[in-house]
C-alpha cells in the first residue's frame, strides 16, 4: 500500500483497475485523488507478467517463435519480423527478397489492422460507443486476409528464419488491394463521425501534452513521438528489411497532445496501405524461404535488431554464446516507455482527461508486462 | 360494487389513472430498450438483437425476466438502507409527472393549474435518487457519479425553468391542458426556436444520457452511481431513466410541438393520442441517435457549457420574449 | 547542447569511457562505451545533453571472475541509447561491483526509474538514488527471487558471450553475409 505523500486531509487513493474498462487490460493505476482532479498516477503493473525473457533464454531460438506474438497481440507481426531479423543478422542467414516483400506487406496490414483497434478504442475511452464497431469491421478484413495466409487471427507464427511459413497467393493480392480500395472509401465516415466531431475535438485538444524534451527523457517512440513533431521512424531512420525501396512519409504533429497523436495514427494508416500497395506492384518472384540449418548457432557476442512496432520502437537484443539457445535475450517493448511517462503526464489533471491521455498512448498491456 | 359506489369518482378515475400510467411505464421501457438497442445496431452497421422472436422484437421480455430473476446482490461495506432505498427512490416519483400530461384534449388524468410546476419538482426528485444511490454504495466511484450527478442537475434545471417560461409567457398560464390549447394555430417551437434547443439539450443532461452520461460514465466511473447494482434494483434505475426521458419529449411536445395537435382524425379529443405519441417517439429517436454518434464531454465542459451558454441564452431570450409581448 | 557524432565520441572518451565503433550491421548499434560505476552518470548526462534517448537498461550474467584480487559480481549492466537526429545507436556496458549497487541514471533519465527497477526485480542488481526501488513487474513476495539470475553451471565467462575481439576471419564472414540484407 502506498503512503500518501501530501499530508491534507481531502486527498485519497483511487484503484483505477485491475479490471477498469479503460485500461484495456489487467493494469492497475493507483490515483492519488483531490476530488476529481489526479495528482500522482503510479501504474502498478506485473498482473500478467510471463518473463518471456526467461523462456528466450531456455530453448533454442526457433522456439521462441511464437512466444513473440504473444507480446502485443494486437499487432503481432512487426514482434515477429523483429525477432527473425535478429537472428538473420546474428547467424547471418540470407533472405529472399520476396520474403521480405511479404514480411512487409503483411507487417503493414497488421499496423493498420492495430490502428483501426485503437481508435475505436480511444474513441470507446471518449463514450462514444460506435467508431469501435466501425473498426472492427474494417479490421475483420484484414484478419481474414492475414488468416488465409498465415493460418492465425492474432498470435501470429508467420515469419520463420531466412523467409516466411508460405507464399502468398492471388487470392491474398487481391483480397489486399480490394480491402485498400474500401478502407480509402471508408476515411469519410470516420472523419464526419470522428475527426470533425466538437466534442471529440474538444476531449483530445491540448490534453496530454508530450514535449520533445520529455520523449527523450523517457524514451517515447512512435506514434506517440511522431505526435510531438519528432520524424522518427524506424523505418526511415534505421532502415530494415525492404523499407527503403518504398515511398512513404512520416506523419508529424505538432503540438503533442492527444489530438496529434491520433492525427499521426490516421494518418500512418494512409503510408501503411501506400507501402502495401506498392510492394503489391513490385512484388518479385522467387523463393519465399531459403535454405537454413535445423540447429542455428548463435556466435558468442551481442546483436542488437530494432523494428517499428505498431506502438514505437521495438528492440530485440540478444547475446550468443555459440549454442543454438540465446545467451541473454532482452526485449525492449514501445508501450513500456511510453506509459512510464503517465505520472508526469497525469499530474493534476480531471480524471476523464487522464482516460483520454491513456487512451492516446494505446498501450497493451501484456506487451508491457511481457 | 356498492363500495365502489360510495366512492368518489375523482378518487377511481386516479387509481385507474395510475395503474394504466403504471404499465405503461413498463410498456415504454421494453419498447425504448427495443428502439435503443435496434437503433444502436443499425448505426453501428449490425443488426441488433435478431434471436428472440421475429427481429427480436421479444428481446427485452426476456432480458426483464432475466433481470426480475437475478439475486439482488448487497455487498457488506454498503449503508443497506440508503442502497435499498436508491432504486425506489428513481422509480417512484416518475410515475407523477404522467398524471398531469395531457396525451390528447380528453385523456388526461388531471389538469392540474401549476401542472409545468409540479412536473419539474417531480422529475428533480431523481437525482436524491442518484445521490442516496451511490452514497450508499460506499464505492469511490459511486460517489463520483453522484457528486457529478448533483451539480449536473443543478446546473441544467435553470436552463430548462427558463426555456419553459419562455413558453408560459406566451401561453400565460402554467396548466399543460391549456399551453396546449394555445398552440392551436402556430406551434410555440416556431414562434421559441430557441428556447427548444436549450430546452432539448438541457434534457437531454437532465435525464443524464449520452453525450452528457457524466453520472454513469462506464471509461470513466466504470459504472458510476449504479456500479453496486444488480438485478431488480439495476433495472429500476433504467425503467426510471426511459421514463424520464419520456416525460422530457412528453413535456417538449407539449410547449413547443404542439401537444395532441395534428391533421384531424375521428374522435380527435381521444386520438389526438397518436399525433402526441409520434411526436414523443421522434424526440426520443433523436435522443438515442445522439447517444450512438457523439463521444461524452468532459465535466467542466459540461457546466461551462449550462452556465457560460444556456442560461444567458435563456434569459436573453426570456427578455425578448417578455418585451415582445408587452408591446 | 547538441554536437555532432565526434564530439559525443570525445566527451565519452574525456569522461573515461572506452569507445569502440563496431559494424552496425553485424550487431546493431555503431558505438560500444565501457564504463565504471564512477562515471555511468556523467555517460548519461552526456548522452543527454547530445540529444539521445534511453531505449534500454537491462543485466547479464556471467560467470564472476577474479580481476587484480577483486572478485566481479558476475553481472554486468547493459544500457543502450539511440537518438532521434541521425543513425545512432550506443550500447553502454557497466561491471556491476561486488556490492551490487549501481548508480541509477533515473534522475537523468526518468524512463530508466521503471527499467532499473525491472532490472533489480531480474538480477537484484540496486541503484543507489534510485526513489522508490519497489518490485515492479514481480510481485512483493517475489522481492528476492531473480529469475534471471542464471544457475552455476550454465554461466559463462564474458569472454564466452562477447565478440572475439579482433578476430578478422569471423568478423569477415558474418559482415559479408549482413551486408547483403
């Protein structure tokens, strides 16, 4: 039980969570409360923790496959692109260039796929009831696209080792382009329902204010970066896989409240569908997987792979030993930094605008506790 | 029979009264529940509730024998009279604002003179409803939901008294059955568009629906003052929030819609019920539209909003309206 | 204050910090600093103030080792940095003393309070300064239970899990095959 640290009378604890509705999960955020008005939230988190770590560190690498998804399900690709690109640069293992144009293509459909969550959920957060319902049909879509060729809805085990699972085929390009096509249609009904709605705007304007300075000062990545006006992005400024080849911008706020973060996440959803379609253009053929060895040895020495995840800046960091299991394998998580900035963003603010600014950081929270 | 004989008739005509307002409280509810949830699905681009019966249209029955059927569940740290008492007190002072409603020239089951009156003091009893609810509930959220509660309705009760005095300057009587009556040629929201809109909106905050759900707040409060309440005492608080939201249309219709009027039907003085009716169900289609489309405001948003906008407007408006009619 | 590549370079090395560029697309990151409890903090504050940002702090352990009659701890503190302005990653290395205790960067860097707290809740390593060093994603029964903290006769020495140092053959091989990525 925390003390208080302010010796009034007036001022008491409030158990936001474990099972509130907006903190998406099992996290608890102790509120040190004067009336409705937060002066010190402290996140309390562990309730799910599974020290994937742990489990990295005692099997051979490939086994460690699935556990990736199971970090941030909502956007589980870019955790699994992460992790065999880690052990590609460690083991030094080739990867055909159609795998990656896959591993990008799906990637990026499972980006928009966690946006599309997320609004509807921010919005949910806000009380409005029905931007979440149109999300998730749109995102229906792009789960059964990923289904049919992944064979999962969420957790997904797609990539392997010096490739992807299988091919795509043309029912996936087509399906792909026709869900682009729709989710274009679709960006006016969530501007007349969402971005042009005077409460809503009034709800995110000025909230929540990150500024470059405090990114920094607690390594928030991300959209949630790229809200404060800073273009960072993984993808442009440390190049992986087949980013590069594609055209794509980064979009930036300028402020850094919640509106900002959320123009940058509708906004990233428009590059995303960019990048898929021109990797749909260029698609090479060839092999979707080369040849690996059954036993991948690990080099002694460390390796360090960072990819954008749908939240910020992913980072798998690994230490080999010269067997096939991992050393030491750390896995840095976006929504982990990003949340611990909550106590200074929080402190004296009402309580729905605290909702708001939880909302705007979209964490997931098994991602967190890992 | 001989009993009934000896009785006054005023006395019969008011059982009777309520006991049909009574059911039909019950029969509103089901019906709105319906309307809500159909509405809410179609909105959202899904069906709603389609199992029970055809459309499921028998829906709501069955969520009401459900909710008849559950424990009544008090959890130990509550004030068990306060928490018992918090249900009751929502849904019995809704039942008399019906009484004095003029539904069509003739069915009415009393006219009283200060009906508009007795309408507002009857409806601001909700809110010790809210108040005693989630005080008992001994829940930190509770209490949020009621505090917010409190000020909401004290905030928004001004607006709606000025909007409706705007109509009572005009119509220069209090009684409902005559307000009516007034608007026989020309509807008052034609002549007092302005004090409508203050008037629906302040409702709307009045009955505490979307987008001003502040005392319920489910991202926020998770359910606010009715987070301890299961079963029976749930569903009282929501028989008594689609009752008020019925007497706010009722009461809308009466000032500014006029009431039972419409193209002539036969036996007018007793039909003019279906004139009022629809247009007591398109208010409230329009309430629940507005439920499903907008996020909620922020608290201080919300008083800033009565205090800063609606009751300037109002009074300006009231000023207008008084200086017209002098002249 | 904000300077270029070469000036951080130098302010690390003028702070005692031993820097080694290393091929990035073999390990990850361009810069790898060795430093001292004595001078992780003024690391930090220099990282700082050339606009980097804390990407991680995390432990590894070893097998403890015997170097001029003091005995290591085993576990060394392993920080990484990248920055926003250009293509920078630094990954900082600490030998954590015998007693344990780290200086914590939390005061510099408020997103290593919960990092640094992760790490004492894996590998029991403390921080000094560090304001509320509570368990954070362990629980309070859990408060002496490090689960990373490996078993004896899975340790390695560091020089096991490290890059052969100037080893050209093995460094060859592996950048030619990367480079390709």
């Amino acid at each position: 039980m925390r003390e208080s640290q302010f010796q009034e009378p007036n001022r008491f604890f409030l158990n936001m969570g474990p099972q509130h509705p907006s903190t998406h999960g099992v996290l608890l955020v102790v509120l040190e409360m004067d009336g409705e008005y937060v002066l010190d939230p402290q996140p309390v988190l562990g309730f799910i923790h599974r020290m994937h770590e742990k489990m990295g560190e005692s099997r051979p690498c490939q086994g460690f496959m699935p556990n990736t998804a199971r970090m941030d399900y909502v956007c589980a690709l870019p955790y699994n692109h992460g992790y065999v690109s880690l052990i590609e640069r460690k083991a030094g293992i080739e990867v055909p260039k159609r795998a990656e144009y896959i591993r990008v293509i799906t990637s990026e459909l499972n980006r928009v796929a966690s946006h599309l969550l997320w609004l509807g959920a921010y919005l949910l957060d806000l009380g409005a009831f029905t931007p979440i319902l149109y999300g998730f049909d749109d995102r229906e879509h792009i789960l059964d696209i990923l289904e049919d060729v992944t064979g999962s809805r969420l957790t997904y085990c797609y990539y392997r080792f010096g490739g992807v699972y299988r091919d795509i085929d043309d029912k996936f390009v087509e399906a792909t382009r026709a869900f682009i096509k729709r989710l274009r249609k679709r960006y006016d009904i969530y501007e007349k329902l969402v971005t042009k709605n005077i409460i809503f705007i009034k709800r995110a304007e000025n909230i929540g204010i990150i500024s470059p300075d405090m990114a920094i000062r607690y390594g928030i990545t991300g959209p949630n970066l790229r809200g404060s006006g800073i273009a960072y992005d993984i993808r442009k400024n440390e190049p992986y896989s087949v980013y590069p080849e594609f055209d794509f911008e980064v979009p930036v706020g300028e402020r850094g409240d919640c509106l900002d973060r959320y123009m940058v996440r509708v906004r990233e959803m428009e590059q995303s569908l960019r990048i898929v379609e021109q990797a749909l253009d260029t698609l090479p053929d060839g092999p979707v997987r080369s040849k690996v060895p059954k036993k991948i040895k690990l080099a002694p020495g460390d390796c360090n792979f960072a990819v954008e995840a749908a939240r910020g800046e992913l980072s798998y960091y690994l230490v080999g030993d010269g067997t096939s299991v991992p050393y030491r394998l750390k896995i840095r998580v976006p929504s982990y930094s990003n949340l611990s900035c909550l106590p200074e963003l929080g402190e004296g603010i009402l309580l729905p605008d605290l909702v708001s600014i939880m909302g705007s950081l979209d964490l997931v929270i098994p991602e967190i506790d890992r | 029979m001989e009993i009934i004989s000896t009785l006054p008739p005023e006395l019969i005509r008011m059982v009777f009264a309520v006991i049909i307002i009574i059911s039909f409280i019950f029969l509103n509810a089901i019906m709105m529940g319906y309307l809500e949830r159909k509405i809410a699905g179609h909105v959202q681009r899904r069906p709603g509730p389609m199992e029970v019966g055809s459309h499921g249209i028998l829906q709501l029955v069955v969520d009401g024998v459900k909710l008849v059927g559950k424990e009544l569940l008090v959890p130990v740290n509550v004030d068990r009279t306060l928490f018992r008492l918090g249900p009751i007190l929502s849904f019995t002072p809704v039942i008399l604002p019906l009484l004095v409603i003029p539904f069509s020239e003739k069915l009415q089951a009393r006219d009283l003179n200060l009906g508009l009156l007795f309408i507002v003091s009857m409806t601001s009893i909700n809110v010790m409803a809210i108040l005693v609810a989630g005080w008992g509930s001994n829940n930190k959220y509770s209490m949020f939901g009621a505090m917010r509660a409190v000020a909401q309705s004290i905030a928004y009760e001004i607006p709606i008294l000025l909007s409706m005095l705007a109509v009572v300057l005009m119509a220069n009587t209090f009684s409902l059955k005559e307000i009516v009556g007034a608007q026989q040629k020309i509807w008052f929201i034609l002549l007092q568009p302005l004090a409508f809109i203050i008037y629906i909106i302040s409702g709307v905050a009045e009955t505490n629906r979307a987008p001003f759900d502040l005392p319920e707040a489910e991202s926020e409060l998770t359910a606010g003052f009715h987070t301890e309440y299961s079963g029976m005492g749930f569903s009282l608080f929501f028989l008594g929030e689609y009752t008020n939201m019925f007497t706010v249309a009722s009461v809308a219709t009466v000032l500014f819609l006029g009431g039972w009027h419409g193209p002539t039907l036969p036996y007018g003085e007793y039909l003019g019920i279906v004139w009022f009716f629809l247009k007591v169900y398109f208010l409230l289609f329009f309430m629940i539209m507005i439920r499903w489309t907008y996020p909620r405001v922020r608290f201080d948003q919300l008083l800033n909003f009565a205090w800063k906008y609606l009751v300037p407007f109002s009074l300006v408006n009231i000023l207008i309206t008084a200086v017209v009619i002098k002249l | 204050m904000m300077g270029t590549y070469e000036d951080f370079k130098t302010n690390v090395m003028n702070l005692g910090g031993d820097v080694t560029e290393t091929d990035f697309h073999q390990r990850g990151y361009h810069l790898e600093v060795v430093l001292t409890v004595d001078t992780v903090r003024k690391f930090a504050q220099t990282a700082y103030d050339h606009g980097f940002y804390l990407v991680f702090v995390t432990g590894i352990h070893v097998l403890p080792e015997t170097v001029e009659g003091v005995k290591t701890s085993g576990l060394e503190m392993v920080y990484q940095f990248a920055t926003f302005d250009r293509l920078c990653r630094v990954k900082a290395r600490v030998s954590v003393p015998e007693d344990m205790t780290v200086p914590s960067i939390c005061h510099i860097y408020q997103g290593a309070n919960w990092h640094e707290r992760e790490t004492r809740d894996f590998y029991g390593i403390r921080f000094s300064d560090h304001p509320n060093l509570e368990p954070l994603l362990l629980c309070e029964e859990d408060k002496d239970f490090h689960p990373l903290l490996k078993e004896e006769k899975k340790l390695k020495s560091f020089e096991e899990v490290s890059w052969p140092a100037q080893r050209p053959d093995m460094v060859d091989i592996q950048t030619e095959t990367s480079s390709d990525l």
